[in-house]
C-alpha cells in the first residue's frame, strides 16, 4: 500500500495515520515529526526548519524534497508507505511525482480527510501532548484523568508552540492558500478520495474501502 494523506493541520492525519500504519505494515513518514526530531537534535535541518515551524509557516520546498526523497529510498519502504504532511504544496507534489517515476513506484491514492476550519481550531488549541511518552490529549473530547500529567506515564502536559489559537489561524491560512491546491492537481489525475473526517472513528475502514477498490 502506498498512500497520502492530505488534510488542514488538526484533520486527524497523525491519529489516523498511526492506525494505518499498524494495520497494513507499511512505513509512516510523517514531515513534521522527521523536521522535530531534527529540531530536538539540533540538527543543521533543524536550525534552518525551526523558525518556520514555531510560526506555523512551510518549511521551504527544497530541505523538505531533499528530506523525502532520502526516505524513501530507505529500506522499510520497500513494503509500502503512509506519506503524512507530504505534499503540502504543488511543487513538492511535482517533485514527488518525478522522484517515484524515477524509483518505478506507482500510488495507490491520495487521501483527503476533510472538516471544516471550526472543527480544526477547536481541535487544535485543545491538544496536549506528554513530554515522557508523546501520547495526545484533548482537554474537551479526550482529557487526562489527572489533569496537566499524563495518566499513561506521570509525564507533564505541553501544548506544541504551534498550537496556540494565533498560530492555528495561520496554518489554516497556509492550508487554504499553498495545500488546498493539492486537491485540485490530485483530482486531475484522478488520484483523488475525499473522506469525512469530523467523526474519524471509521476513517481507517473508508481508507480500506477505498484503497482495496483501487
Ligand atoms: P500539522 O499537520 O499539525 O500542521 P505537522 O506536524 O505536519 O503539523 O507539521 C508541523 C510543521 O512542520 C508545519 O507547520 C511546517 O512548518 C513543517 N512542515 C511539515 N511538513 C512540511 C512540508 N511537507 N512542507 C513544508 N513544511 C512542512
Ligand atoms: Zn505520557
């Protein structure tokens, strides 16, 4: 299986990508937790990346590419993969689809969970993550039983720095003007599956549905 994952920031991509993943053994190559981790390591991608990130601003194309293209190229590829938060923009979909003629690599769809802005700010500005374990909270639909520390593993509570409502209404902005076009250029190639996402508990099988039926 080799699918995309598209979707405004808070369409659920990272919750749904994970069960995906554990479902059908592929590889899942989240952008923004490579870019983290290399922020956290202090990396020179991370150096250049933070700025951007903390500002809810795209990473530039190029650092992003060239980060992709070493990916996938890695052995766990081989049995498929999950691509979450790549593409963002219409040129890093051109140059994916360069790079996965030159490997020989064909799609299986691109997915597009959708919901609406208010749903993703709600989502969002809620979201607590544990600084021990990384687990993901809601302070309205998915609380702690003990409040700011993990009930996983007594870790403290964080909110992300790109989380704080400013920060969301920028992403969101990001969204609509440089990945909504995605939609548009996948469509075209009729590569294109639009999935609710509000609800999200059935998203896995619709993707099933969807990818078994390509
Ligand atoms: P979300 O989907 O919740 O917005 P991610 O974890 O996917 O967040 O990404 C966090 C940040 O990392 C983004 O706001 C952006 O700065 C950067 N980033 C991740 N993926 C890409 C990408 N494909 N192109 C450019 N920037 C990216
Ligand atoms: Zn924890």
């Amino acid at each position: 299986m080799r699918i995309i994952l598209i979707g405004p920031p808070g369409a659920g991509k990272g919750t749904q990508a994970e069960k995906i993943v554990e479902r059908h053994g592929v590889a899942h190559i989240s952008t923004g937790d490579i870019l983290r981790a290399n922020v956290k390591a202090g990396t020179e991608l991370g150096v250049k990346a933070k700025g951007y990130m903390d500002s809810g601003k795209l990473v530039p194309d190029d650092l992003i590419i060239e980060m992709v293209e070493s990916r996938l190229q890695e052995k766990d590829c081989e049995k498929g993969f999950l691509l979450d938060g790549f593409p963002r923009t219409v040129p890093q979909a051109e140059a994916l689809d360069q790079l996965l003629t030159r490997l020989n690599i064909a799609l299986d769809g691109v997915i597009l969970l959708d919901v609406d802005d208010e749903t993703v700010v709600n989502r969002l500005s809620g979201r607590r993550m544990c600084r021990g374990c990384g687990k993901i909270f809601n302070v309205s639909y998915k609380p702690s039983s003990k409040g700011d520390i993990c009930d996983s593993c007594d870790g403290q509570l964080y909110q992300r720095d790109d989380d704080h409502e400013s920060v969301i209404r920028n992403r969101l902005e990001v969204y609509h003007e440089q990945t909504a076009p995605l939609v548009t250029y996948y469509l075209a190639r009729e590569q294109l599956f639009k999935v609710d996402a509000v609800k999200g508990d059935d998203v896995p099988d619709k993707i099933d549905a969807i990818v078994g039926r390509s």
